[in-house]
C-alpha cells in the first residue's frame, strides 16, 4: 500500500521549474514574460546580485499574454530579464497551537524575527466560507466583558460584529478591554494598515501580558505593501478558521476592515480595474462578503468576529461602512461627542444593535434593556428643552422619568478600561436599575 502510495505522489509531482523573465515594472506591478502560473500562484522573482535571496509575488492577473505580479515586499534590485520561478501553488502559512501568544506578519512568521515552534500544520490563507446549511444558528451568549455590551449590546458565540468609527474614539481601547475580558478561548488580533508606532503600543498598553497570553496577533503596518495588508487578513482568518476546526470559541478582531478595502482598491487600481463608487474598484465589492463569509459558527467551532470600521468625518453611509454594515449580524457605533465628554466606552447604544439579542436572552433581560434605550431616546430628544430649562417638570411623566434614572444610566454605561465586568453582573446590575 505504501509502495502504491509513493508511486501516486511521484507520479503527480512535476519535476519541471518553469521560468520566466521581468519585462517591465510601472508603479506597484511587474510584467514578465512566462513562466505558466495561475492566479494566486506564488513566484519567486531572482535579483542578478547572486547574495540577495529571491523576492516573493503573487500572480493577480494577466497583460497580452504576459503575468502581472504583486510583490510581498519593497521592489529592490530587480532589473530587465530577471528570472521569475513559478513555485506551482498559492502561499500556505503554518499554524498550531505553539503560535500562541506571539505577534506575526502577514505571511505568519514570528515579527521579532525568531523562529517557528515546531509541530505547525500547513494551512492555506484562502477558504471556501462554511455551507449556510451547516452553520448551526446563533444561541449562546458570550461573554465580551464590557458592560454596556454584554447587557445591552448582547454578542453570540459565531455572531459578527462591525466596530464603526472615527478616529481617535477608542477602538483600539475597545479591542484591548475585549481580548482581556472575553471568555473566549482564544484571541486572533489582525491589525490591518496601523501606523508602526501603534503595534507596541497596542500589544503593551492595551492587550497587556493577560491578553496575549491567550492571543495570536497578525501584523501588516500601513508602510508594507497592499498584497501584504489583503494577505494580513486572510491570515489572521485562516488562523481563526484552523482553531474553530479544532473545536475553539475564537474571537477574532480586526483593525480595520477598511485598510483591508483600500489595500484591495490599490491593487484593482494597479491592474487596470475602473474606479466605481468613491474610487473604489468592483473587487473591492466582491472580495468583502467572501471574507466576512469565512467567520461564524460551523459544526466544529465558532469564530465571533469583531471588525472595526474606520467612517470618514464620522459618516456611517460611505461605501465601505454601507456595505460592511449589511453583511454583518450587527454594529456598535463609537460616538465622538461621548468621548469628548470622557464618557468611555463611547457607544451611541440608541444608533447600535445586536442582530441576534432577542434569539438568546430571558425576557427579563430583553425586558430591561428596552426600558433602558427608551428612556435614554427620550431624554435625547428632548434634551436641548432640558438644558435651556424651557421644560417644566410635570407636563410629561416619559420626560419626568427620563430625567430622573438618565444620571444612573449614563453611570451604568461608563466603564473603566481595566475595570472587569462578567456577564452575569452586567445583566444583574442592567434590571436592578429599574427594580
């Protein structure tokens, strides 16, 4: 049987290296002449200076019969008739439980330039998302570990939700507190397009030595080039989706989705793609429901994924938001005004929502969160009257009521960033507000 099986793979494998020469390089793409690649395929581009070691691209679309190329890194020390070896596959990354708790590029080596642990399996960065008919439906409350989230905001285990906002809100502060604080079991962080600076800042200050303990961390900062930002979030969902196969609650959180759409526009740009909808090109469109699609829950495990949005001038209707927000099972809108007025987490809970909330908690508890956003719309609408003093107590008991918990409410909602907050408690304290 073995000797069946050796011939199959002798049989099956090619011993041909196919090659190619550079023929031109304009801006972010590279035109060669052969070899035989297809989409996706990964080529090693050779430099004349013998001591460089081969430069990596992708394959992403085709010219007059001649391959365009992406590079995963800075295009140095190529010149006219390079030699481009095909390597007959797309890029595999390893992954196994011994990544736990390091910080990784987008092509998923060790960002402090150490080596891999041993015992990883290969695993391809490109999936199929699971068939509809075999996700199993959202049920199960998960801890997040904020207050205002878990209470009235409340997260299922496989649900996905979108984090909009602009900058400087808080929703690096936001990740943090949920990498610490959830009950998951393990933590994907993709930090998508971040400024260098931002990486150790993020990992010291708001992950902290707790959340990485329990977290895999993908990095792919703005200066890398676009293939490497795409590729940093279907790495990180790769390395989420291996987990759930294993039987994990994986969180995975991403930061941002919308570095991802404008890496993806640079390189349709590049490759000859129209400009649609505020400069962005239709794969941008098309790519976005594809990884979005590969989270949630299937028959083994869950993956509750958490996607910040970054909204330009604080506007929810821009293209990326727009379409983010109808393919996701829910959002949390971080509100500029809240944060000037220190109230953190800064979530507008009247313009947030949780898709799936009503599928999984008691009536009590969905009892009392509507009672809480009721009297919260009522006293926002009505909250210039209030602060010029032109409303006189008694003319309306929903005002009169409104007025009198809205303190208690705000209280409610602020919670410091490393002030722990379970599930169960959140709930408790949501319905003794109004008992």
């Amino acid at each position: 049987m073995n000797k069946s099986y050796f011939e199959e793979v002798i049989q099956q494998t090619d011993a041909y290296k196919r090659y190619g020469k550079i023929h031109r390089v304009v801006g972010l793409m590279i035109e060669s002449k052969g070899p035989e690649a297809s989409i996706g395929e990964v080529c090693m581009i050779h430099s004349p200076a013998r001591e460089q070691a081969p430069m990596q691209a992708e394959v992403v679309g085709f010219h007059n019969e001649n391959i365009l190329l992406m590079p995963y890194q800075e295009v140095i020390h190529i010149s006219p008739g390079s030699l481009v070896e095909a390597s007959g596959g797309p890029m595999k990354i390893h992954v196994g439980r011994g990544l736990i708790g390091s910080v990784l590029d987008a092509s998923g080596r060790p960002l402090d330039g150490s080596r891999l642990p041993r015992g990883l399996k290969e695993y391809p960065t490109i999936q199929e998302p699971p068939n509809p008919l075999s996700r199993p439906p959202v049920r199960e409350p998960i801890q997040v570990g904020v207050r205002a989230v878990d209470s009235l905001l409340s997260v299922g285990k496989g649900q996905r939700i979108g984090i909009f906002a602009g900058s400087g809100v808080g929703k690096s502060t936001l990740m943090g507190m949920i990498a610490r604080n959830s009950s998951a079991d393990l933590n994907v962080i993709a930090l998508i397009g971040e400024r260098g600076r931002e990486v150790r800042e993020f990992i010291e200050h708001d992950l902290k030595e707790e959340g990485l303990r329990r977290s895999i961390v993908v990095v792919a900062t703005s200066d890398q080039p676009a293939l490497m930002r795409v590729k940093g979030a279907y790495t990180a969902t790769a390395i989420s989706e291996y987990f759930r196969d294993l039987g994990y609650n994986v969180n995975l959180m991403m930061d941002s989705v919308t570095r991802f759409a404008m890496a993806q526009r640079e390189i349709g740009l590049a490759t000859g793609e129209p400009p649609t909808t505020k400069g962005y090109t239709p794969s941008v469109f098309a790519l976005l429901p594809k990884l979005l699609e590969r989270t949630g829950s299937s028959t083994h495990g869950t993956i509750t994924a958490f996607y910040t949005v970054l909204v330009d001038g604080d506007d929810l209707n821009e293209p990326i938001a727009d379409t983010v927000r109808g393919i996701l099972d829910g959002h949390f809108v971080l509100d500029r005004k809240l944060a000037e007025q220190g109230r953190f987490p800064a979530i507008n809970i009247l313009k947030s929502i949780s898709r799936v909330m009503k599928q999984m908690v008691s009536e009590d508890h969905a009892r009392a969160a509507s009672q809480l956003r009721s009297h919260l719309a009522t006293y926002e609408e009505n909250r210039e009257l209030i602060q010029i003093g032109a409303y006189k107590k008694g003319s309306s008991r929903d005002i009169d009521e409104s007025m009198a918990y809205y303190p208690r409410l705000v209280e409610f909602l602020k919670q410091d960033v490393y002030e722990p907050a379970g599930y169960e408690r959140s709930v408790q304290d949501l319905k003794g507000l109004f008992e």
